[in-house]
C-alpha cells in the first residue's frame, strides 16, 4: 500500500476504509484484561498499548487517544497498564496482538517522573492510583519494549510517547552523565514514532493491516528507524556543509529566495537548448542530512553541540529533511515531521468516544493528574516560542493546530453532563501557551521554508499573526455555555504575544482570572534571557500595567504569579543574586521553586552539556556559556528565589561574602539575608504585608501534563510538590502549562 495519507496531506486522517470487514463496535472502556475482551467477543487484539502511566479514558491521556484513534478506524485495540515490567508475564495478559505492541512511557518521561532536578528519588507519581510512587521502570520505553520482545519475539514493537520522542537520536543523558544512543537502538524495538501521533500511527497499522512487513515500511513520516544505508532515491548532505563548525557563516534571510529550501531558488544557469522538463521537486523532499556518528558526538562535545544545531533546524514539516545518525554499523534513519493536523482533524480526534474519567478497575483510587484537569480543555498543540529549554519544539513542533469553537463548546457541554460532580467552574481553556489558539504565519510561503527557533525571539517575526480576536471570541462563547459559572485560564499566557493586542489583556482580567495568573518571565537579567530565548522584562512590565488596570476597572484584586527558573545555563550567582533583589522590590516571596532541569534534545540541555551555544554558529573557539554546575551551585541559586527563607540564610550569606556583597546581608531594607547575630529569624524587610506571589515550577523544561502521548504527548507538567508552607494558589490554578 502507498504512504498516500503523507504524499496527498488533503486526505482527511479518518479517510481509510475499515480494515475489518465488520466493525466491532466501540467499546465501553478499552479491555484491559481477558474478561473484558470476551464481554466484547474479541478472540484477540489487533494493537495493544503499554503503558507507565494508569488508563484513564481521557483526551489529555495519550494512550486513550491513541487507542481510540485506532478503534474508529476498526482496529481491536487493547491496554496494559502499569505492567509488572520483572517478568514477560503481565506483557501476556491479552494474548499476542496481530499487528504491534505500542509502547510508552506514558505522558511524563519516566526518569523526570521518578528523580528531582536534583537526582533525588520521588516517592509520588501523580498519573498512578493512590498517587504511589514506583510503579513504572527507570527508562520505561526500554524496559517495556524488552519484555515485548520477550512475550511475542515476531510481533513489531513500536515506540511513541515523550521519552521516547526526545531520545531518537544520541543524547545527553543528565541522569547517568554521559551520552546515550538513541533509544531505538537499545530497546531493540522495531520503529519509533515522534512527536504527534495520530497520522503515522494509522498509516502504520493499515498498512501491517494490509500485510506489509514492518521492515518494508521506511517511508512514514514523523518515524525512525534502524538502516543499513539510506533509503533508495534519496541524496545525503552531511551536517558539517551545512552549518559548519569553525567557520561563521552570514545568517540567512528566513523568508528570501537565497534559502537552501526555497522552492523558488534561483537554479544555476546551463548550457544548451530548451528543453522540457518534468516539475522539478523540492531541493528538501529526498534528501538526508548526515548527522555526526553517536561516537563522535559522544568523544566530541562541539560536534554534539553542532548536531543539536542541525536537527532544530530541521523541525519545520515543510522543509525538514530526514536525518540520518550512525551508531556502530547501522544508521538512525529519521524521516521528516508529519503534515500537522486541520482544523476539522483535531476535532474528529477530541470527538472520539472518550469516557473522560479512570478505567473502573481503580475503583475510588484518586489519580492526581486526572483530578487536576477533568475539568479543563485543551483547544491547541504546538508552541512557536522557542524557549530553549522547553521540549515542546522537539516533540509538537511550532506550527500551531487549532481546534474549532464548535468542537470546544462540545466538550464543555459534555463536562458539563458527564462529569462527576461538576461544579460550573472549567478550570482551563488552554494548551502549552493561553494564547496562540487560531494563530499562524501570515505567509504561507514563509510559513513552508522557515528555520527559524523561535517566531518571537529576538523579536516578534513580522509574519506571525497576533490578532487575539478568536481567543477572544472562543472566551466569550465559552462562557456563555448554559450551566457553565466560570472559565478560568490556567495555562500559561505569553504576555509578549498578549501585549501586541491589549482587547485580549482586558478579557482576561475581566472574567477569566481567578485571583492569580500565571506568567513565566523565567528570570530578569540578559544574559540568562537570550540564552533561554525569552524577552525582556519591558514586555513584563507593559502586561504588568495592563492587567493592572483592567483588573482596577473591574473592581477586583487579581495579581500575576511569575515563574522563574534557576541555575539556568547562561546564569551567573550575580544574576541570581539581581533577580532576588527584583523579588524583594516587587515584594514577591516564592513558595515552590525549580532548579533548571536538562531534559533531552532541549538546546539548553546542549548548552548546560557541552558549554556551547546552539542557537549561534558552534565552533571550537566560540562563546563559553557559563554553566551553573554542581550541587552547591545549584541549590545557592535555587536559595535565592526563596532568599526569605531562613533555613537559606547561611548559605546565601557565605556565597554574598565572596561576592564582595556584604553590604546585602543585615537588616536594611535592601538586604536580602540578615547577619548572623540577627539569628535564624526572616529578615524585617521580608514581613508585614509581603503580597504572596506562590509558584508551582514545572518539573520538566516545559512538558506539558497531562498530555497525549499520540496527539502531542507534549507539553509539560507541574511539580506538584511542595518545599514549604501554604500555596495560596485557587483549586484548578495550581496547575502550570507552557
């Protein structure tokens, strides 16, 4: 069968016929044990999913989208869950699937889930009943897909979810130190799929379906797979031609006609007469970049730098071409991003059956993640932000897909009815950011050949569309729903975006905030901002006097929450120690704080690894990034975000004295710690009437949680866990989405 779902993108996603002569029907709950596949009358599954996470039928829950995705389409999909990952026996429990196991993390990258930044070991997990800690492996994707191979040795194996998308190449591994290969290569499984899910996975399954052998199909986009050499009619460039190490090179015009992926590239000029010749393709559709080897990377810390580079370059599903990465005598092969989904496609995906609470087996066990957001919508994937140490890049992309006002008010009617206990109240219409649903390149063209990181860093591109007026419109329907009090925003607001239209900056404080809004200016100081590829805090400040306003004009106190991060790569102690005298001017006491957390693939994981800067021309005498590092380090910068702490005191007063800052530590009002013969106590200037600004930092450099593993499985996830005292923090707000 041809790859044409990706060859003709205006195929719809639900356009395949059946596989089955007969559907099945759509199940109550996806079985997840024999008694239930026989209450169906299934014999066997076509597909079943592994996953680290607990089942619950949801559409913030990847194996739920997924699972649903393939049941429309008439496979008989089944889901173990939390498997016991000692033996091949629970991988067993519905028998050998006809087509593949799926197999996934689950919506956290499980080392994330299991050790602080500080490589610590956490005894809670919020995706699993009870919120009990230790129910998934260390490196989930590879201990499941292990015990796959030992269960069924001939049934394809294939790899999805976040941990898996952010480890298809070789990478920096903060927990072990050292570069690991790619995860498809030590998992041993047959195919890993990246990113959003739903296109490649149902061309997969039609296509085994059909009865192609899973070592025939090389050519679904948003795949990797395991190579001898390249795939037949393709061309190589290697990396170093392209961006090469030691020489700078001029930046290229993003939107001219001098781009390599231009499809109105100049062609050079030739001899002869006029012929006629057949369309010629795009430059970029059958060609490869050859990456340095896993081995050079790993001996060759500017060469990883260099190839961190090169695949953020290579991100944008219109002008991307495949990777390819030597690891011992086989190559990495990674084909280029999948066309992302229409309007009327995420809406078919969020309509799909979904009971929208915990599979029954659980009983009353809570499961946290899904009690924080059974009562929020997620109405966009993608983020064209660029932050460098968020993984939404590397897994959802920057092209922002939207789903329609019509399928949004449908969802929120269904909380509505079938919610348990629904109180009116839906807690957030969001995704990674508040406020780029319906956005886009305003230029199809530039939209198609860009490379750029980030399409508001340094500044807002020219091209991007900042008319808030469908956010605004989808509020305003929203909240007119019958029976619905109120439609709160949880997730995160890009203030620079907002400040571009203030109509949005009014609709928010009027009848969207609960009191505390969060927005992430990340830090204060230069130099840490460009390197997370954030803005200045004249964005900040311009939201700041807005919201302000409107919220006075409402007649309501509502105040902004600010997210910052520490021991960020780029970040000096004198940084840290600014940023705590900001917190202290604006009478801001943070009650949750993160240390920096290098996730794999984040160009500021390159960064904090190889001390080079990927978002500028790597070279063996480029710019040194100053890299936080070491425990001591570490924790003095965590501490200055919480300088009002007193079990921080000591340690901030060593590291003022050696700083020369002596004049910061004692009683006055510009102090941050007092001296020791004040004793243990909080400074004065700390009490009285400190207004709380509480943040709940996100545990991972933007993962959304919970997400669809399948549908974005991207974005980000709160801490969730408290250092010390009380976060004031509203019941649905506490919940942070970049």
């Amino acid at each position: 069968m041809a790859s044409t779902s990706l060859i003709q993108p205006e195929r719809g996603l639900f356009s395949y016929p059946p596989y089955w002569a007969e559907c099945y029907g759509i199940a109550p709950f996806l079985p997840m044990s024999r008694a239930e596949m026989e209450q169906l009358g299934w014999d066997s599954c076509d597909v079943v999913i592994i996953s680290g996470d607990a089942y619950v039928d949801h559409p913030s829950f990847g194996m739920a989208i997924i699972g649903r995705m393939l049941e429309s389409q008439g496979f008989r999909v089944g889901i173990i869950a939390q498997p016991d990952w000692t033996s091949k026996d629970d991988f067993m429990r519905l028998g050998r699937p006809n087509l593949f196991f799926g197999v996934t993390a689950g919506n956290m990258d499980s080392m994330i889930n299991r050790y602080t930044a500080d490589r610590k070991l956490r005894h809670d997990d919020a995706y699993t009943p009870g919120n009990v800690g230790g129910k998934r492996p260390d490196r989930a994707t590879m201990a499941y897909s292990q015990r796959c191979k030992e269960a069924y040795k001939e049934v394809p194996v294939i790899l999805g979810g976040i941990e898996a998308s952010l480890r298809r190449i070789a990478h920096y591994d903060y927990w072990s130190d050292t570069v690991r290969r790619s995860v498809l290569v030590d998992s041993k499984a047959d195919m890993l799929i990246y990113g959003n899910g739903e296109r490649p996975l149902v061309e997969l399954a039609h296509r085994l379906a059909a009865g192609e052998a899973i070592g025939a199909i090389d050519d679904v986009r948003n795949t990797a797979i395991m190579r001898r050499e390249p795939l037949p009619g393709w061309s190589g460039v290697d990396s170093t031609r392209l961006d090469q190490p030691g020489r700078i090179e001029p930046i290229l015009n993003p939107y001219g006609d001098d781009l390599p992926c231009a499809d109105g590239a100049a062609p050079a000029p030739q001899a002869g007469s006029v012929t006629v010749r057949a369309a010629k393709p795009k430059p970029w559709e059958k060609t490869y970049v050859l990456l340095p080897s896993f081995e050079k990377v790993k001996g060759d810390k500017v060469m990883y730098a260099h190839a961190s580079r090169i695949l953020h370059h290579e991100t944008n599903p219109g002008c991307a071409r495949a990777l390819m990465q030597k690891h011992g005598d086989r190559y990495v092969w990674i084909n280029p991003p999948a066309i992302p989904l229409t309007t009327p496609e995420m809406d078919q995906v969020f309509a799909l059956p979904f009971q929208r609470v915990p599979h029954p087996s659980y009983g009353k066990a809570a499961i946290p993640a899904y009690e924080m957001i059974h009562s929020s919508i997620n109405i966009m994937r993608g983020c064209f932000g660029g932050c460098s140490f968020c993984s939404i890049t590397e897994h959802e992309g920057r092209i922002i897909q939207s789903r329609s006002q019509a399928s949004i008010v449908r969802e929120i009617e269904a909380i509505r009815d079938t919610v348990p206990a629904f109180t009116g109240v839906i807690s957030d219409l969001g995704g990674p950011t508040a406020n780029m649903y319906m956005l886009r390149c305003k230029s199809p063209r530039a939209e198609q050949t860009c490379r750029r990181a980030s399409c508001v860093y340094p500044e807002i591109c020219p091209h991007m569309d900042t008319d808030h007026e469908p956010t605004i419109s989808l509020y305003r329907r929203a909240r007119a729903v019958k029976g619905i009090k109120k439609v709160l925003i949880a997730s995160g607001v890009r203030y620079d975006l907002a400040v571009e239209d203030p109509r949005y900056i009014k609709e928010l404080a009027l009848h969207h905030v609960g009191g505390y809004l969060k927005i992430a200016p990340e830090h204060t100081e230069a130099g840490p901002l460009a390197k997370m590829m954030k803005p200045g805090m004249g964005s900040y400040h311009r939201f700041k006097a807005l919201f302000d306003r409107y919220s006075a004009e409402a007649g309501k106190k509502q105040y902004l929450i600010p997210y910052f991060i520490s021991a960020h790569p780029g970040t000096r102690d004198v940084d840290m120690v600014n940023l705590a005298l900001w917190l202290k001017k604006n009478r801001f006491r943070l009650d949750q704080v993160q240390n920096f957390y290098p996730s794999p693939l984040a160009s500021a994981t390159t960064m904090y690894y190889t001390g080079k800067n990927p978002l500028a021309k790597v070279d063996y005498k480029s710019e040194e990034v100053v890299v936080p590092r070491g425990d001591r380090q570490r924790r003095l910068h965590k501490a200055l975000l919480r300088y009002h702490d007193p079990a921080n005191a000591a340690l901030i007063r060593a590291a003022l004295e050696e700083m020369g800052l002596k004049h910061l530590i004692g009683g006055g009002g510009e102090c941050l710690v007092p001296s020791p013969a004040a004793g243990a106590g909080e400074p004065r200037a700390a009490r009285g009437n400190a207004r709380p600004a509480l943040t709940r930092h996100t545990d991972m450099a933007r993962q959304r949680a919970p997400a669809a593993s399948g549908r974005a499985t991207s974005a980000s996830r709160s801490d969730g866990r408290r250092q010390d005292g009380v976060s004031d923090v509203p019941k649905g707000q506490g919940k942070r989405r970049r």
